[in-house]
C-alpha cells in the first residue's frame, strides 16, 4: 500500500530540526489544512504555493518529493 507523502515527510520530524526538511514536516505537522491523503505533485504543490507561508523554498518541497519518489520505486 502506498503511502501519503505527508506520512513519508513525518519520519523527518524532529523536536530540534536539524535541516530544512525536518523544519519543513515540523511546520507541515502543525499546518491542520495540509492535504494529509495526497499523492499528487500538483495538489501538494499547488497548496504550497497557497498556504506554505512556512516553507523556506519550494525546491525544499521539491527535495523531498524526490525522495519520497525514490523510496517508493524501492519498494
């Protein structure tokens, strides 16, 4: 079964953030209106661009999407 990428970004949570994309699922935890279900790029990008106030770039979106991709393929 496939996961969200919300669920993928969680595992990068950490209460002291140690780079950009821990700061990016710290604040993504506390966004309630993030689109949780998603598996789509341009929904998730798309909502970025809207409500992302939190994010320091979008390539950092764009980083973890990669990985999020590549860990998928491996499965």
């Amino acid at each position: 079964m496939k996961i969200s990428f919300y669920h993928y970004l969680m595992k990068f949570r950490d209460p002291k953030p140690k780079d950009s994309i821990s700061k990016f699922a710290n604040a993504a935890y506390e966004d309630h209106s993030f689109p949780k279900g998603s598996l789509t790029y341009h929904e998730l990008c798309n909502y970025l661009e809207l409500n992302g106030h939190y994010l320091e770039s979008m390539i950092v979106f764009d980083q973890a999407w990669d990985m999020f991709l590549n860990e998928e393929k491996q499965k």
